[in-house]
C-alpha cells in the first residue's frame, strides 16, 4: 500500500496524469466534430452560437493521453493542439455548415500561431473522421482560396481525427464561468480586431 501511495505522489510531483480516456460519444443523437481555433474558450464559445450545435468541449487533439493537461501543451511540450469538440444535431445542421461557420472565426493565413497565442500547440485546424468529410473540407479551402477574398495562402491544416481528450474542468464553458476575464482575454489578444481585419463585420 505505502509502495502505491509512494507511486502516485511521485507521479504527481513530476506533473503526471493517469491515462485519459479519449472522447467520443455526447448528447443522445448527436455527431462529433473537431476544430482547432487557437483559445479552445474563443472556439468553444463561437460555436456555442451555431444553430444545431447541442455541446462544446474544450480538450486536446493530436498527442497522447497521458500528456494531455493544460500546463504540458500550453507550453508546446506535446504533439496536442487545443481544440473544441462539437456536438451539433445532423437534423438540425451539418458537418459541411459548420466548417463554413469556423472560418470566419479564425485567421487562415498564420501557421503555427492564432492571434496573440503562437507554437504550433495554436494552430487553426480541421479534423475528419472519414473520406466525404475530407472532401467536403478540401472543396471548402479552394472554394475559399479561389473567392478572392484573400491574396495569401490558406495554412489552416486538414487533419485526419485522432483521439480527443477533455480539457480540465476550469476550462469548460470558460467564457460564461469567467465573462470578465474571458472577454478581457479575448479583446487584449486582438482576436475580434483581426477577425475583423479578414472578415469584415
């Protein structure tokens, strides 16, 4: 017993977790989808405001479970990307709506970096789950290089979906628990000036 309590306070002093378990399965009759925006708590609460969107998760994408916490991809220690787990109705919309409503939410043109966050941890990012879903994201990303409205490259990546981990539970819904700081947070990092800047209002 004492060998066990030994282990685990070591563990914890060396900022390690136990395995999570990925995410898979939300709401009753829902579909999952996968963004990377930079802030999970801007992503999430832009699709919060997604007709047919039923939940959002903040978590991570991209690295391993037992390296998926806060401290260790924030500070680019991970393979992970923040990211947001969307749970959307597919009577209500589709995947195809809401990756045309995910850009107007991110800058497509930075790599590695979103707003005042940067590394590679930040990156925008798209994620499918199957071949219709890679299609439908290549056929968005030319039909929005090809409109014109940008003269530089689209660097958002298309990324195959790979297992997606919660984020903690502070995080969750940052922008209703914390709206002083969130929106403190949102305006200093210049995301809606950016935003902005590309998109117009």
């Amino acid at each position: 017993m004492k060998n066990i309590i030994l282990a685990s306070a070591l563990l914890l002093c060396a900022g390690l977790t136990q395995a999570a378990e990925p995410l898979t399965k939300g709401p009753e009759g829902s579909a999952m989808a996968v963004f990377s925006g930079g802030c999970f708590w801007c992503t999430e609460a832009d699709f919060d405001k997604v007709p047919g969107v039923l939940e959002t998760i903040s978590g991570y994408t991209g690295g391993a479970a037992e390296t998926a916490d806060y401290e260790q991809v924030s500070s680019g220690r991970t393979a992970h990307i923040e990211s947001v787990a969307v749970f959307y109705d597919p009577q209500k919309t589709s995947y195809a709506k809401l990756v045309e409503a995910f850009w107007p939410t991110i800058d497509p043109l930075t790599a590695n970096a979103q707003f005042c966050d940067h590394g590679p941890q930040y990156r925008s990012a798209i994620y499918y789950a199957d071949e219709q879903q890679k299609q439908v994201l290549e056929a968005s990303v030319k039909k929005l290089q090809e409109s014109g409205r940008f003269d530089d490259a689209i660097v958002t990546a298309i990324l195959p979906l790979k297992p997606f981990y919660a984020a903690e539970d502070y995080h969750q819904d940052y922008h209703n628990k914390n709206p002083l700081r969130y929106n403190f947070y949102r305006t200093t990092c210049g995301r809606d000036a950016r935003l902005e800047e590309l998109w117009g209002n």
